[in-house]
C-alpha cells in the first residue's frame, strides 16, 4: 500500500521518481465548457420525452436505470426522484453486471431501460442494452459521444459531447431523465418551474467552483495523508458519497476508503469512529437529510476530523428557494471534483494515473 | 484508532487493561439450537402464504423489503430470487432509514412491506411499518420474539425465537418470505422440491460449522491484524461480504473495512489493489457467480492476501445437486459468524463489545 506522507513523491508502477519530482501535479480546472453543455444537455429533453411518452402510451409499468462505477451512482437522484413522485411506475437502479447476470423477468415489453456510460464502451453497459433490445425492452441511453460502441447499440441515444465536463453531465443527465419520465408518466409537478430553475444550474455550479477552489487546497492538506476515509451519504446524496469513495479516494487517488448509506452507517459501522478517525458527510435540501444530520451529529462529538459538505453553504443565483432541492445533489457530486483536484496536487497524484485501467486486460 | 498487533491487547473504553489481559474471549460457540430454530422458521412457512396468498388476491403488485444493517443485508437474496422469478411483481430492497425518509409514492393498497429486525426494537424499521400501515400496504414482520414493539405494530408477525441462532435465523427467514412470495404470485418453479430441499439446510450448516471451526483459527491468525480489509461479493453474496464488513469487522472487531459489490469493484476500488492488499470474495452458486469469479480472477494476480469462501466448497447432504443454489447464501453468511468468532479471540475482543451502540443515545 502507498502511503502518501507529507513531501513524499508515491512511485507509480511504470514511471520514474524523479519524473514525477520534477513535474507537478497542476490543479484540474473547472470545466470550461460547463455551461455549454449543461445547456446542450437541457436541450435534449423535448426527444427524450418524445421516446418516453410513446413507451407509456405502450403501458410501461417499470424503469431500470443501469449503469456502472459512476454511471450507477450517476442513478441514485434518479432514482429517488421516480420513487419520490410515481406510485405505480417502479424504478431499479442497478450496476450493468448485476443487471446482466441477473437477468431480471421484469425486462420486457413493459419495460423502460435507461443506460448510461462516459466513454460509451462500458462492456456490461453495452451488453445490458443488447439484452434489454432482444427483452422487447424501450432502451434508451447516454454518454459522452454518438461514435461509441454504445451509441451504435442503443436505438435512441443522446450525449453530451463534451471530454472535460463528464461526471456533472451525467448528473444532469440522470435528471433530465428522470424528469421527462414523471411527466410523460404523469407525475403531479410544476414541470415549467422544474425546467426554468434547472436552466440556472450551469452558471450556478461555476460559481461554486469559483468559491471552492479557493477554500479546498487547506482542506486537502488536512486529509491526503490519512490512513483511510470514511464517506457517508443518504438519497440523492450517496451519488457525491459513492464518488468521493470509491472514484476519487481508491480509483484516482490510491487512497483506502469506505462508503456508507447514513442510515446503515447507524447498524455496524458507528462503531469505528473515534477521535483521529475522518469521517467525510455530504448533507442535501431532499427528505434523507436528517440521515446525514444524524451520523454528522454523532460523528463531531466523538472525532475531530468531521467534513460535512453542506449544499446548504451555497448561494443559488437565479433559483426560486423553493426548487433549490434540485440543485442540491448537483452541488454535492460538483464539490467531489473540486476536492479531488487538490488532493491530486499535494499527493502528486494526476487524477487520471491509473494502475490497472486501460492498462491490464481484466 | 486500535491496533490490533499480534500479541497486544486493545484497550477498550471502559475496561481496564488487566482485566482484558487476564479473561481471555473463547470461541463463541456454534448455535446449540440453529436445527430446531430452522424447523421453527420452516413449519412458518403455511402461514405466511396465506397472508400473501389474500394480498395477491386483492391485486398487490409491489413488495417492499425492508430492515436495518443485518436485516437490511438478509435481503440481498430474497431480492434477488424476486427479482429472477417474477416479472409483474416488483421488488423495492431498501433500508428502513431510507424507507421512511424517501415515503415512496407506490407504498399503498397495492404493496406488500415485509420488515425485519432482530431485536424488534429497532426505531426506523418500527416507524416504516407504522408508515406501511397508514399507507394502506399489507404488513408482514418477523423478529427474534413476539413480546416486542415490532410484533405489538405488526398485523402479520412472525418469530424464530432464538437467542443465539441470529443472522442465521433472518436469513433463512427472508427466504422463505420469499419463496412465499414466488407461490402465492405464481412462479413457474417446483415449491415441493424446494421445500424438500430447505429442510436439510440445518443439518447442513451445522456440519459446515465443524468444518470450518477446525481450519478458521489459521486464516484468522492471519488477517486479524490486517490495516484494512475489503470484502467483495455478488447477488445473494452481497449479504455475507457486507455482513463481514460492515457488521463483524467494523461493528464488532472496530477493525478498518470496506464492501464493494464484485461489479463494482472494477470501477474504482481495484486500484488500491496491489501485493499486501486483503480482498476477500464471496463466491456462491447463482447467476451472478462469474462477478465475483472476475474479482477472485484478477486479484489473485495482484495481492498475495486474497481470500475466497466458496459455497462450492462444501457438501451439502441431502441436497438435490440442481437445489444446492438455495443453500449457497446461507453457506456464506454463515461462514463469516465463524470467521469472526476466531478474530475474536486473536483480537481478544469479544463479538458484542461495542463502543456506542446501547451505551450512548444517537
């Protein structure tokens, strides 16, 4: 295990120590074109409703959001919001393995399948969508460009077209779904206010970023040398939780962590945490929230390393107060991001150095 | 955070030193009564469906499953056999924190709730049967014994009535939830042969546990010690791989963990993986069995410490060799209290030593 200390250099398999030395890790910028496609994301929602209101009218009583690594925790604010508001159309948010392997009964011809990738070659996500086509299945499904292998499986397909702005264009992505589902299903919301706030997120998370990058270099200094992190999130939240875990600390930083559901945190894992212990808590405006209050209530009086990421600290220029809820899970996955680029610098870690990934066959 | 290093004894709060050095933890014992407590939890069964059998009849389409920590995770197979057999019944695994905070919209006349807890006191789960019940869901409950809040809130209450056979119990309970489930909405499988087949399951888990008490105590000897342990597992397997993690290394040995479900796992956390990492997977006999062979397959290659428990490993007696699938997440669950129960001894930490939990209010 790499032990990142303070001043030392990790060595990575395949490149030199004093390479690494000599050239340091630059702060990942925001992504410039952020707004942009947040905007082109936005723009898609009228075809996307188009598909989804011919599969209601068919009599589609199921909707499976697949994907995986972080196009699953992409899933969890979907999720949340079709159970929120659908009575009698059901979601399943799974990974594209258990989704093959599994082989669900309820994939059929009363069946929605949406799926979603970045870089459109997701093995089991491609093979998700072929079994959910020969299923009789409506499949839709995203990623970053139409020339993948996933463009060309999925019958009706969309993306984002952009290679800096990836994991908040899947956030949003999600949402756009989720949303033109509860209206073609014919969920009880003010669609026209759902769609006007969301068209102030761009700009909105911009400014975040602004605020955070300026703010996240302490943080960062304080937590890249701990020994493991414990990250817990509820609802909406566990998407920005998921991330921070599993694809920013163990995927991209070779850091060990864990991640917990707040409610579960409460059933087993409680019990690790003592004073030196860092537990990290990402707090939303949805109806989970008192989970998350619960362990950040519990957890500052027994550690001195407690970060809550609160969407709460953050103005929302443009929002109406009341659909702030919206943006709230964009925020939290957004401020993972920024976090991660300054954890990259101090370990001299690029957050794109991976060990095994496009490197090993497995 | 405790170091367990061989030969040092944790200090735990509250106890003194001396005291730990002198009485030392002996093996938690194998259930004297797991055969009769399965009996029990079997001879149930009739009962059970014909509560369903009138929920379906009145045209239930939903079956919400729902627990906290260990009977959050006893469900991971019950989901599972839902989910394979049967297309217009739906089935929503969530945790009761979760349940009550999200007050999903299709929790009404048309679902069933089904909840589970071992002590019957546990706040969330109690509070989202009062929830089902108000929504107008028909409710099941089942829990160690009757005279408990959960059995007064329950209208459909059922017990395994056991002190010691536990997690065992819970598990077998939700399967036979489930089976009952699969009947009484018209699965297309052979309930005689599966009956037939469960009730061997006792004796066999039983001989398992003479098995593996013998060999245990070496690859405790070997892992107890270990800065942090991920845990793996697939499908139904989820249960015994987070139960592991969560519950007896986190909760009961305050040892450093995390769960990673097997497909998952490849997107993110097999970065940290390299020569002194633990993994340990959980392998059993279902469709989603290659998941985790796929972990096994490639962690071997990269870490000397890679532990595999296998269903397959065992003979099941009795058993019809095509009916062995039903038996295999409970051979892993099992395994794990065994596991722990040698941990608890090199770590001289007993299994129900706990920091927070029933001492401090949260």
């Amino acid at each position: 295990m790499i032990r990142n200390e303070p001043g030392n250099v990790p060595i990575f398999e395949g490149v030199s120590v004093s390479t690494q030395a000599i050239e340091a890790v630059p702060l990942r910028p925001s992504p410039v074109d952020l707004v942009e496609t947040f905007d082109r994301i936005l723009a898609q929602r009228e075809s996307i409703e188009a598909v989804l209101r011919d599969a209601f009218d068919k009599g589609a009583k199921r909707v499976y959001l697949v994907g995986s690594g972080g196009s699953y925790l992409a899933n969890f604010n979907a999720a949340y919001l079709l159970e929120k508001h659908l009575a009698d159309v059901t979601v399943h948010h799974i990974t594209s393995g258990e989704f093959l392997a599994r082989e669900p009964l309820g994939v059929n011809a009363d069946a929605i399948v949406i799926a979603g990738s970045h870089t459109g070659g997701t093995k089991e996500t491609v093979a998700s969508v072929e079994f959910a086509k020969k299923r009789g299945a409506t499949v839709l499904a995203y990623c970053s460009n139409a020339d993948t292998a996933l463009g060309a499986a999925s019958p009706n397909f969309w993306s984002y077209d952009s290679k800096t702005t990836t994991g908040d264009a899947k956030q949003l992505f999600t949402a756009v779904f989720a949303y033109a589902v509860l209206k073609t299903a014919g969920a009880d919301l003010d669609f026209e206010a759902i769609e006007r706030n969301y068209a102030k997120l761009g700009p909105a998370i911009k400014q975040i970023h602004e605020k955070v990058d300026a703010e996240y270099g302490e943080l960062a200094k304080k937590y890249h040398t701990e020994n493991v992190t414990y990250v817990v999130g509820s609802g909406p939240g566990q998407a920005a939780a998921y991330n921070l875990s599993m694809c920013y600390l163990m995927e991209m930083q070779w850091m060990n962590s864990g991640f917990f559901n707040a409610a579960e945190f409460f059933h087993g894992a409680v019990e690790i945490v003592e004073d030196d212990v860092p537990v990290f808590v990402f707090l939303g405006e949805d109806s989970t929230r008192p989970l998350a209050e619960r362990v950040r209530d519990f957890a500052v009086q027994r550690s001195s390393k407690v970060v809550t990421f609160d969407s709460k600290d953050f103005e929302l220029e443009g929002f109406d107060e009341e659909y702030r809820y919206l943006a709230a899970p964009h925020i939290l996955f957004t401020l993972t991001g920024r976090l991660a680029a300054q954890y990259a610098i101090l370990n001299n870690h690029d957050l794109s150095t991976r060990r095994y990934m496009g490197k090993v066959a497995y």
